[in-house]
C-alpha cells in the first residue's frame, strides 16, 4: 500500500469540502493507494494524474511508495 500525503493547498480544499464528498473521496484515494484500481487518467499537457469522484476531481503525483495529492476541487474548476 502506497501512503497518501497532501500538499498544504490540497488539504486546504479538502477540508472545504463537506463531511459526505471528503469521505467518498477519502475512500477512493485509499482504494487506489492500496489496489491501484480507480478511474484514473493522466494528464496531458502537465504532469499527473486524476482521480475521478462523481463531479469530483483529485490531481496528483505518485512514485513507488507515496501518493501526493496536490489539488481537490470540481470538475468544472479543477482544471483551470
């Protein structure tokens, strides 16, 4: 299993969300870290990869042993 660490701004948004959204989003990030299964992309154009939630999009960098989220947001914004 992969540890999940989030960047300052990335825990910022998180805690913005409501209690509902982090839990499922909290969910699916710990399901990847440990099975790799999840709807995931990279990204083009930039570095990273997305995590899909629903509406909900989770940007972030891995490596072999840690997950480093590094934005949380909507899909509408997220991207900007």
């Amino acid at each position: 299993m992969k540890t999940v660490v989030h960047a300052a701004s990335a825990a910022r948004q998180r805690r913005r969300l409501e209690g509902e959204t982090r839990q499922r989003i909290d969910a699916k990030l710990v399901r990847y870290a440990e099975t790799g299964e999840g709807d995931v992309k990279r990204l083009t154009g930039r570095p990273g990869i997305r995590l899909r939630v629903g509406d909900w999009r989770v940007i972030f960098v891995e490596n072999d042993t840690t997950i480093t989220v590094l934005a949380v947001g909507h899909r509408r914004e997220i991207y900007d």
